[in-house]
C-alpha cells in the first residue's frame, strides 16, 4: 500500500496527470449545445470517411433517421467496413487500440478506437458523477467489477482521480482463494466508494451483513446488470448508502446514471440517445444511442438491446435526457410450454418482490424455468410455491411457464464474469411478439414473505 501511494503521488506531480486533467476538466461542464455540433459532425464524417455509409454521401446534411441501425452482428460482420478511412483508404493518423466486449449476451464484438478519445467521453463522466456524488479528491475504493485475468489485488487507479484500488472477484464460498482474499480485505479499512456489477455488490452486501462487517462508504455504484429492487435494499442496508446505477455499453462507453430522485440521465453532450417503440408496449422504449467522440469507428444507432420507460420530466436539476427506469434485456425472453414468448420483467419484479435479492431465471425447455439462488432457504421453496400458484390460475394447462428451484446453486456467467438475470438457451424467432401481465408484480404475498421492506433511511 506505502509502494501504490507513492506510485500516486508521483504521477499527482507529473505533466501527464496535469494534461490529461486539464482534457477533464475542459468536458466536466455538461454542454447541451455542444451536443447538436458534435451530432452533426459526426454523422457527417461517417458519410464521408466510413464504407458502410457511402449510399448516404448525397445527403448535403444527414440526420440519425438516414443511418441505419447498428445491431452486435453488424460490428462484428462488418468489421472492416465500419472503419473510418481517408480519401487514399488509409486509416487516418493516431494511436489506435482494439476493445473487445465482454461477449455476455453472445459472442464479443471488436470495436477499434484511438487512445485520444477512446476513454475520454467515460472519465470525463466519471469526474462528473464523482462531482455529483461529492467524493473526496482522493481515497480508496474496493472495486467489484469485471476484472481481466491478471488484475493486481491492490493497484492505482490514476484518473479521473487518484484512488487505491482494491480489485474483488464476486465472492465464492466454495473458493478458498476468494474466502481468504474477503477475510483479509473487506472491512480491514476505511473505504469511500464502492463499485461494481449489480450481483457482486448483493454478494458483498450479504456477506458483511452476515458478518456483521460495517462498511461506510460515501457512494455505491452499480453497473453491467440489471440491478433488482430486493438487491438494491439489501446493499442499502448493509452499506447504509444509496445505491447509484451507472448505464454503460462497451460499445459506447458511459451514457448515464441515477439522480437522487431514481431517473436515469443520459450525457447527451457525449452520446446521443434514442428512445425507439418496443413491440407495441408503450410502457418499454428500446434505447438505440449514438457515441459523439470517437472517429476512427463511429457507432452510430447502436441498438444495445437494453429496455427502460419512456422519457420523462425530472425535478432533480441533472441536465440530459432523463427516463424513469431501465427495465432489462430485450431478448431476455420466456418460452411457454405452447411455444408462445413471454417478457421476463413481471416475473423478475415478483421474485424481488417476495424478498429474494439474488437470483438468475435459466430456460432449458418450453414451460420450465430454474431458479438458481445461492441458498435453497424455506423462503424460496415458499416463494415458488406462492408464484407458481399464481402461474396456475393466469395459464390454463399446457400454456405459459412454471417455476423449479434448480439442482444447483451455480450462476451462469459470461467468459468476463457478468451475470444476466435471465439465461435463455432455447432459440427463439425473432420479431416474436411477447405476453405480458401474467403476473401482479407489485403485489408481496402475506403466506410467505411479509411486508414489502422499504428502503433504509440513509443517516
């Protein structure tokens, strides 16, 4: 730890921290009427300088609604014609760098970007919410992301500000390695944020709870997964801190995070959202974002595949394009024994609803959904009782789904260790339209799980 701190305070004293501040600094201010210049721009160097967009070079000046959408088969089918090229067909100048995804929802995607802009628009926002969130200069964070092989235990995390980082793998009762690294860091210091996927924050939640481990840190920051409401008011308890979701693609980078108020605000001045029509429901939108800064590979209308409500008002004072909730996956889809497909989101609020904060739904055939949580406890034996009689009385026989707690206890996880919260392994067409309503999901029954809990006053 001496070593990592005078690894920071060299570099605090350094030009290159200074000059890449000073980029920072230059962005932190959200510029709304930056945004429609940068749009422009860039939609106007993609029909000049990118192949795939050469039908469009007679459009004097281009909008979204030229551009085609950009679906993950098209980035990885049409690699090279996505690629942005000058008049000779050579890349232009700069230092270039190839990102993979993390391939959670089929297989990775490569995007090419340069070192100038490839992280920028992402710091710049998280000096944003770091601003937000009123987090100190510098401190330390215990970070629960996904975390490539080889990560460092312990290492410097230099901008956008300086940050002792302690780097944690969900926590596994069955690893030894992973048991001795919890027992000697979690709760060993002070910590100041805390940050990572949505389901190794409820793994780091339980266990301080059930150790009784007091972990104050002045932020939570959730991101990667959808995140349930019975896991947000777990992590709430254990931490006595609200939670924040930050919205990112790997694709595009940061788009938005959570006010206070629990609306979703996108940073329009860095990438430009669309909020499309979701098979009819107007309660859905399909969220289709645009990134603003990066040139040598413009994503343009890349349909992420997330769902979230529609647009509203927000009275929180943030500034950007505000939505109530982001809701899920748009091919998180259920199969019913007749074939028909089913949104997963009524019944995924129905098991948060009936007290389980850490749980994946997983398809292996029509009508038979596996519930995998970490312990088999009487409450979610109940808890699929209680939903399947519910099932029953809404589906007649041979239609819909039924639940089964699974034989295991082992989530599925991407090759970078993401957790979605439905696994679906059946093929389904697509375009199918889904059923929905098969579940009062707001409503908590009083034969198994008591009153909702609210969420714990924050001191």
């Amino acid at each position: 730890m001496t070593e990592i701190g005078e690894k920071l305070n060299r570099f605090l004293r350094s030009a290159r921290y200074a000059e890449k501040r000073a980029e920072i600094e230059k962005l932190v201010e959200f510029d709304s009427a930056t945004a429609a210049d940068r749009l422009a721009d860039i939609l106007a160097h993609a029909r000049d300088r990118v192949p795939r967009y050469r039908p469009l070079q007679d459009h004097a000046n281009p909008v979204l609604a030229d551009f085609p959408l950009t679906r993950k088969a098209d980035l990885r089918d049409r690699f090279i014609d996505l690629i942005s090229r000058d008049e000779t067909g050579r890349m232009e100048p700069g230092h270039y760098f190839i990102h993979e995804t993390s391939g959670s929802t089929g297989q990775p995607v490569r995007l090419l970007t340069t070192a100038e802009t490839g992280g920028l628009s992402s710091l710049v926002i998280a000096e944003r919410l770091c601003r937000h969130l009123g987090l100190p200069d510098t401190g330390t964070e215990l970070n629960l992301g996904l975390h490539y092989e080889g990560t460092p235990l312990v290492e410097a995390g230099f901008l956008p500000r300086p940050y002792v980082r302690c780097n944690l793998r969900g926590f596994d009762p069955s690893s030894p390695s992973i048991v001795e690294t919890y027992a000697s860091v979690v709760g060993a210091f002070p910590v100041d944020r805390i940050i990572g996927t949505s389901s190794r924050l409820v793994g780091l939640a339980r266990y301080c709870l059930d150790r009784g481990i007091r972990l104050r840190p002045r932020a939570v920051v959730a991101s990667y997964e959808h995140l349930v409401e019975e896991g947000r008011r777990m992590v709430e308890e254990a931490f006595r801190c609200p939670v924040t979701m930050v919205y990112a693609t790997s694709e595009t980078g940061s788009a938005a995070w959570e006010c206070r108020q629990g609306n979703l605000h996108f940073q329009d001045d860095f990438v430009t959202p669309e909020l499309l029509p979701y098979d009819g429901d107007e309660t859905l939108r399909s969220i289709v974002l645009t990134g603003l800064l990066t040139r040598a590979m413009p994503v343009i209308r890349y349909v992420t595949g997330d769902l979230c409500s529609p647009a509203t008002a927000c009275g929180c004072g943030l500034p950007g394009t505000a939505v109530g909730s982001l809701v899920g996956r748009s091919k998180a889809t259920l199969v019913g024994a007749d074939g028909l497909v089913y949104s997963p989101y009524a019944l995924l609020a129905a098991l948060s609803n009936a007290g389980l904060a850490d749980f994946q739904v997983l398809q292996e055939r029509p009508g038979i959904l596996q519930l995998i949580v970490p312990d088999a406890t009487e409450e979610a034996r109940r808890c699929v009782e209680h939903l399947n009689r519910d099932l029953a009385s809404y589906f007649r026989e041979g239609q819909g789904f039924r639940l089964r707690l699974a034989a295991t206890n082992t989530f599925v996880l991407s090759g970078r260790g993401k957790r979605n919260p439905v696994v679906q392994r059946l093929d389904v067409a697509p375009g199918a339209v889904e059923g929905t309503g098969y579940l009062r999901s707001g409503v908590r029954s009083p034969a198994y799980a008591g009153p909702v809990a609210q969420s714990p006053s924050v001191p």
